[in-house]
C-alpha cells in the first residue's frame, strides 16, 4: 500500500511564496472551507487539522471521498479547469488552513521549480492512493477496505492535538468503505478483538498491526508476465 506524501510548508514559507496570494484563516469542527458547487478560484493547504471531503449525488446519495491530514492540498482541480467544486470541503476539529489564489498558484508553480516537484510529486501520490482505493472498491472485500480506511485515520489521529482527537462514527466508515454500517460494526468487533483497534475515550488504532494486516492480504489482482 502506497503512503500519501504530505508536505511541510509553514506559514513563513507561503507567505514568502505567495505573498499577497495567500490567506490564512482558522476553521471551527465541522466548518464548511468550500461546498460542493461553489465556483472553483483556489488551492488550499492544511496547515494544522484535518478536513474531510463529501460528495451528495442527484438522488441525495451522500459518500466520503477523503480524510485529508496536515501537509495535504485540496481543492487543486481549479488548476485542471474544473470551475466549480465537485465536492464539499469541511473541517474536523479545529484547523488552520491558508487558502492559495489559483493565479497566484499558477505563477508560482512557472517560477518556483523546486516547489512544482513538490507539488508534483504530492499529486502523484495522490492519484497512486486513488488508483488503489478503486481496486479495493471493485476488487476487494469490505473487511480490507476498512482496514486501510484505518490505517489512514490512524495516521491522521497520530498527528492531532491530545485534545482534538479524530473521531468517526461507524456510518462514516462504512460511507468511505461503501458497505453497511451493520458490516463495518462486525469487522471493528473482530479487529477489537485482534488488538487492531480499541476504545479508550475515543478510537484507538495500532497502525503496525493493521499494516501487517494488509500485507498478508494483498490486493487481489494479478500482474502479467
């Protein structure tokens, strides 16, 4: 399983980069940064936090598309065309986010070669993880779905503030794993029991165990000689 790169760029750093193309602004738990629909002008970057993404379809279908950590961009389709948001952006616990105007962005990226690998290479990390989650979708059971949905939150929990712990309810998990909630409660009670995850005030996860998990079950494709 491919490791999402994050990257950690400072306020100091933007600023220096971006100069007046850049904000700053500080997000409450479940404060909406962007909703699905909005016109699509800027880049943002977690600079603390965590935000998660939703997507509501036509018929009112409502999915988890992503938990995104400290060090991770979003929002970036701007820079591809994309004029107006696919998806909803909103933060969960306090987080500080600046916000990149798009053409400040784009000259930034013309002009600065060392931070457009950066950039460069966070999105290819991005696509590897996507491309993976959608193998899991069509070719995996729940159960390893759900674990790598831990993993990740795992990673997300280690990084937050002792007082801000990232918590998600089962039917969370079971809309970013696309299962149902009743199949997410029996996999978390056998995961409990396999010292993959426990609750003490709130959801605890062994990332190494779930690790070795995953490696013992790979994903169920096969390469061609």
């Amino acid at each position: 399983m491919a490791s999402e790169r994050t990257l950690g760029f400072n306020p100091v750093v933007l600023r220096k980069k971006f100069g007046a193309g850049i904000t700053f602004r500080n997000y409450r738990n479940k404060e909406v940064v962007f909703s699905q629909g909005d016109g699509a002008d800027a880049v943002f970057y977690i600079l603390s936090g965590t935000v998660k993404l939703t997507v509501v379809s036509a018929r009112h279908k409502k999915a988890v598309i992503a938990f995104l950590r400290r060090g991770s961009f979003f929002g970036e389709g701007c820079l591809g065309g994309q004029t107006l948001r696919i998806c909803t952006a909103r933060s969960i616990g306090q987080s500080n986010i600046s916000r990149l105007r798009k053409g400040s962005m784009v000259r930034t990226l013309n002009r600065d070669a060392k931070f457009a690998t950066q950039f460069n290479a966070y999105l290819l990390s991005r696509i590897i993880r996507i491309e993976e989650d959608l193998v899991d979708q069509f070719f995996n059971f729940s159960e390893r779905r759900l674990a790598r949905v831990l993993l990740l939150l795992g990673h997300i929990n280690d990084e937050s503030e002792p007082e801000c712990p990232l918590t998600v309810s089962q039917s969370t998990l079971a809309e970013m794993v696309g299962t149902t909630r009743a199949r997410v409660s029996k996999f978390m009670n056998g995961f409990r029991k396999k010292g993959f995850v426990r609750y003490n005030g709130g959801l605890q996860i062994n990332g190494a165990l779930i690790a070795t998990f995953l490696q013992s079950r790979p994903l169920s494709v096969t390469r061609k000689a």
